[in-house]
C-alpha cells in the first residue's frame, strides 16, 4: 500500500517517519524545505496523487484550500484522512468539497514529536469514520493497535467536546505559561517541572495551532470562560480571605 503524507512540517514528518516503519510513504510539501528520510521518500504532487492513500497533516485553516486543490486532481477509490486537531470543521469540509467516489476517515493522534519522544507505545489516537466502509475504518484501527496505540472511535462532535479540555485548555494554559517566562531552578519541585514539560510542548507547536485549536473546535469558548471564572472564584476567596478576614474553608 502507498501512503502519501501532504504536509512536511514537525508533525507531518514524524507522522510520515513513523508510518513509515510499516507502510511504503511518500511524503509532499508545497515548501521547497522538506528534507529526505530512511522511512520516506520524498514525491511531486503528481506522485503524491498516485498512492492508494492520502494524509492530510496540514494546518486546520490550510484543510479547505487544500481539499479543493484535491478534489479536482484525486482518483476515485482514494482514502483521504485528516490529522487535525479538531474533528468536526475538517470533517465538514472534506465531505463537502472532494468527490462521492473518494473515501474520508478522520484521524487525530493526541501526541505529536515532543509527547512521542520516547515511543507512541500507549498513547491515544481518535478515529471519526465519515465516508467510509467499516472495513477501511476496521483495518486503520487494527493497523494503529499493531503500532501500539490506544485507539478510541468517536464521532466528530464527542471528539471535539471532550477535546476542548483535554487538549485546548492544555495548550491555552500552556501559553500562559510562555508569557510568564518562567525558569527552571535547582529548588524546583516536581509539579513545577511537569508545568515547565507543558510549556516547552505547547510552545514548540507552530502558534497557527493554538490560533485553530481555539477557533475551529465550537466548544473551546466555554473552556476559555469556564478557566476564567475558575481564576476568578480563587481569587476572589483570596481578595476576602487576605484582605477581608473570611473564614479560608469558606469557599
């Protein structure tokens, strides 16, 4: 089976290097940057158009532009999956924009280079079927558990629900704590390090990300107002507590 990768960018290539210890890749990018690898090889678009199977590791906001570049170039037959971070936007997009004979399985793999570096052995990754047969969707799930992934269907909007915690409040906080400019210390405790781990992951990750993750999945509005009553209830129990004399188990 020929696998192309469209998108070379940190996750594009780890993805493609690491798909590629089991499958025949081909990766693409529209920038003339990409470096070769032992685990792909790298192709034109016209080659990129020749494999059975096509990933999509492109930014969220990139999906359509390159859907429609797709749609008029794609054979029939071809399975086309996502890696976005938000499931039901590029979903949406996909379904709508490439034609009926092509196949759509959206994936998201909640690791990328920096949480992967010592193996994917464990890690989740998200499969949302949309059009395609449960034979396709049966084979990349047991293709993934081979791989050593913990592999959970979901439909686009449970994924996305779920994910504006799981995911976009860790790198929401993780932002903040990249405007702190915080340093690591020789007194520092083990909870202050694992916050200097977040903030070297998310931080690594391109700023288009965060902008998509916050934009494109419907429910991160209400994580970002849910975390700012949160910091306004603490400190509010502060304001009365330090300044007012209250009872500090009053809450």
């Amino acid at each position: 089976m020929r696998v192309g990768v469209y998108g070379l960018g940190r996750f594009g290539r780890f993805w493609a290097e690491t798909l590629g210890t089991r499958f025949e890749v081909y990766g693409y990018s529209r920038t003339p940057k990409a470096i070769a690898s032992r685990h792909f090889t790298l192709t034109t678009y016209e080659g990129l158009l020749s494999c059975d199977v096509i990933i999509l590791c492109v930014s969220i906001s990139a999906v359509e532009e390159v859907a429609r570049s797709l749609a008029r170039d794609l054979s029939p037959s071809t399975l086309v999956m996502d890696t976005c971070s938000v499931k039901t936007y590029p979903l949406e997009v996909l379904s709508r924009t490439l034609p009926d004979g092509i196949d759509i399985l959206g994936t998201h793999p909640m690791f990328g280079p920096d949480s992967a570096r010592e193996g994917i052995a464990g890690l989740p990754i998200v499969l949302t079927p949309c059009r395609v047969t449960e034979e396709v969707s049966s084979f990349w799930e047991e293709t993934f558990r081979e791989m050593g992934l913990s592999v959970h269907r979901m439909t686009a909007e449970e994924h996305d629900r779920e994910a504006a915690y799981t995911q976009g409040i860790t790198h929401f906080v993780g932002r903040v704590l990249g405007e702190l400019h915080l340093e690591d210390s020789p007194i520092a405790t083990v909870g202050y390090r694992k916050l200097l781990e977040i903030r070297e992951q998310t931080c690594n990750d391109p700023w288009q990300l965060f902008l998509d993750l916050q934009h494109y999945n419907p429910y991160t509005r209400r994580m970002r107002e849910d975390l700012a009553q949160a910091f306004t209830r603490i400190l509010a129990v502060l304001d009365r507590t330090l300044d007012g004399g209250a009872d500090p188990s009053v809450r």
